[in-house]
C-alpha cells in the first residue's frame, strides 16, 4: 500500500497508456465481430469457427512478435499489440456474436416482415436491440480479457501496466507487481460494470415492471 | 521484413538445435512445464468441478471465479508467486502459477458438464439401483466429457500463453528464443521461436477440439435409437 500511494501518479499514467492501447481494440474489435458473424455465410461458418479458434489460442507474445515478419511493423512499440488484441476481441466476439444473433426468435423475425420491414429496419429495430443482451454479455467477456492480456505488451516494450511487473519483478518489490494486478482488475471490472449499466440501459423493456391486474 | 539470409544464418549456427538452450531442450522443458501444469490442475479441479455439479454446493464459487480469472493479469501472478516464494523455488512457483491459471476453467467445464445433465438421467439412474459412486462413473463423467475437455481446451490455451513468458523468470521453454532474440535484436531468432511456439499450440488445441468432437459424437444415439 505504502508503494502504491508513494507512486500513484506513475501508475496513473501507466494506467492512460493501458487504457488507451485497449479501449481501440474492444471497439473495433467487436464492430468487425459483428460485421463478420453477419456477412460470413451458413456453409463457410464450420471453416471460420476453426481459423477463429486458432487464432485466439495463438499465446498472445508470440503473436506481437509474428506480426512484424507479416506486417513489416516494427518489433518494438504498440503497434504490434494494438493489431493482436484487436485479433483476439474478433476471435472471441464472432462466437458470441453468432449466438446472440441466433437467439433472436424466429416469430419475431417474421412477424417483423410480415409487417412490411425491409431488411435494414429488420435489422436495426427488431434483430439488433434483441441481440444487445448477448453482445454485451460477449463484450464484458472481451473486454476483461484485453485489459488482462494487454499487459504482456510490456515485454516488446508499451508502457502500461504490465511495466509494473517487469519493473516489480527485476527491482524485487512484491508490492509493485501486486499494485499492477490490482489495477487491472480495477480498470477490468470497471469496464465490466459500464458494459453492465449500458446493457441496462440498452434494453429498458427487460426490466420494465408488469402491471397484473 | 524477415530476412532469409538472417534467417538461415541464425538456423545453421551451432547452439540454435543442441546444448542448454538449444530448440531441442526448450521445447522439451516447454511442454513438459504445460503438461505437468494441466495434470495438476486436473487433479485438483475435475474431482473439485464434479462435486460442485452434482451435489449444487458452491455453485457461486465457480461464475465468481469464472468472472475474477478473466480479469486477473496472468503474467503479473507468475511474477509475483516467484518473487513471493522466492527465487530457488522457480520451478515450483511456476507450475503452481500455470496450475492455478488452468483451475477455473477446468472447475467451470467440469461444473457445467454435469449440471446440464438432464435430471430424469440421473433419476433413472438412481431407480436401476446405481450408488452415488456408479452414478458418477457411468452417467455423470462420460456425460459430462464434451464440456470437461472444453473447459481443458481454455485452460490449455491459457497455460500455453502464460508458459511462453517463464523465460522472464529465469526458466526455459520456447518463449527464450523471444525474449533473448528481443534482447539480443537478433529478429530471425525471435520470428522462428514465434513461429514454432504458434505451431505448436495450435496443433495441441486442435487435437482437444478433436477429442472433444469424439466424445460429443460417442454420446449421440445410434440410427434408429433416437426419439420413439
């Protein structure tokens, strides 16, 4: 605790860099999630599933360290790990973004069509908000993770809260490795609790109260 | 870009195959430090994940440590079970960091196997005259074998990931090649490393989807048995 508070401010800006090297990723991540578990059709999904699941159990150093023979990137720096954990919030969101979108009823959806919705309404007004609990539900999943993996980025050399364990560990400071971990599932379930709060939000009809008479 | 000349340079030298910390000994200590781990955790969490299933105690245990173990850094707890236990002990602190990496999954997948077992198999079970003990061997553990080699699957995944940073903490496996390759600047080294450890887990976590694919298939009825 003495650790802590005597070096607040420098965990506060390692903590700007964690957050702003993954909160790109979450986002884009799960808007391409989507996209691909809307547009990738029935007979490629076998074959998807496979490519997605390998890529999310590739080890997440080995990945930031691949990526520059593929990409010609450098090494070193957030590029590399801002482009894998983008991968990973694609491999993990597809899987629970199919999933929402299935559990959307079928009777709905054609009730919706039969009262004359094209496509896009359909899909904004009737399948979306339907499938909001599962998206977010998919998101909070996501999101842990990434806060959680985004410290190994401190190893090919971004400066976030993983820096506390390299530091922590070299310095011998138990308390410093212990501060880091803390801080990540703070900003975690911070995150966590907003994706909660937004879901609510997003779907007022779910906790609307049933007036019997 | 990668460059071959590099690339072979660095796969001809002496020492890249053989010695000490030769691909040979670091791939051997890499698997043996993943295996070591799940068989640990196994132990502890299947026994653990099936008792929670079947009797409904402690349910609560396993969505809060399905939840916190997402969120906990895994490289922050390696480093600070072997600063904390201290460092003779690495070997040791290792493989109870990747243990303890692997449990929530295994207890999770091994939980869900069994709870989602339709109750009138487990009532007819316990009407043929099957003790508690025959009930969890012959009904609960060959039914819940999908999901329990799904939750080994995640832990396998999450083991592999956190195994590559031991180098960090003075061990072997194949995350060495990165780590020295990184430090030394020497990229051929830390792409063919890359590449190898990527390789590997892909394969291992391919043949669990295979196995879990087969124990899935051994539990659907036969042409002809299904619904009267």
């Amino acid at each position: 605790m003495e650790w802590f508070i005597a070096n607040a401010s420098f965990v506060g800006g390692l903590a700007a860099t964690h957050l702003s090297i993954s909160v790109g990723p979450i986002i884009i991540g799960s808007l391409l999630a989507i996209l691909l578990a809307r547009v990738i059709p029935r007979r490629f999904v076998n074959p998807a599933r496979t490519v997605l699941g390998a890529i999310y159990a590739i080890p997440s150093l080995a990945l930031f360290v691949a990526l520059p023979a593929l990409l010609g990137t450098s090494y070193i720096g957030p590029t590399n790990v801002v482009i894998a954990l983008t991968l990973y919030v694609i491999t993990s969101m597809y899987f629970s973004a199919r999933d929402a979108f299935s559990q959307v009823p079928l009777a709905t959806m054609t009730t919706s069509r039969a009262l004359g919705m094209n496509s896009r309404q359909l899909f904004v007004h009737v399948e979306l908000p339907l499938a909001v609990p599962g998206l977010i539900a998919g998101l909070r999943v996501a999101s842990a993770s990434t806060i959680s993996i985004a410290t190994i980025g401190a190893v090919v050399g971004v400066r976030d809260l993983g820096y506390l364990f390299l530091d922590g560990f070299q310095r011998k400071i138990p308390e410093e490795i212990i501060s880091g971990i803390v801080a990540v599932c703070v900003i975690a379930l911070a995150l966590d609790a907003g994706l909660w709060l937004i879901g609510r939000l997003m779907t007022p009809w779910r906790n609307a109260r049933v007036n019997r008479v | 870009m990668c460059d071959f000349g590099e690339l072979g340079t660095w796969l001809c030298a002496e020492g890249t195959w053989t010695g000490q910390y030769g691909l040979g000994n670091l791939l051997v200590e890499h698997l043996l430090l993943t295996v070591v781990a799940l068989i640990v955790a196994a132990l502890i969490a299947i026994p653990l994940g099936m008792f929670i299933g079947h009797t409904g105690r402690g349910s609560f245990v396993v969505i809060g440590l399905g939840s916190l173990s997402r969120a906990i850094p895994t490289m922050g707890l390696l480093f600070a079970l072997v600063l904390l236990l201290g460092v003779q002990f690495r070997e040791l602190s290792v493989v109870l960091a990747l243990a303890l990496i692997a449990l929530p999954p295994l207890i999770a997948g091994a939980y869900s196997g069994v709870t989602t077992i339709a109750p009138g198999i487990r009532d007819s079970a316990t009407a043929q005259g099957m003790t508690t003990w025959q009930l969890v061997r012959h009904v609960e553990l060959p039914l819940a074998s999908p999901s329990l080699i799904g939750g080994f699957r995640i832990a396998f995944i999450q083991v592999v990931s956190t195994v590559v940073l031991a180098p960090l903490v003075g061990l072997g496996g194949l995350g060495f090649g990165i780590i020295q390759g990184l430090a030394l600047r020497n990229f051929a080294q830390v792409t063919v490393s890359a590449v190898i450890i990527i390789v590997i887990t892909i394969a291992g976590e391919q043949l669990i989807g295979l196995g879990q694919r087969r124990a899935e298939a051994r539990l659907v009825a036969p042409k002809g048995l299904e619904k009267p």
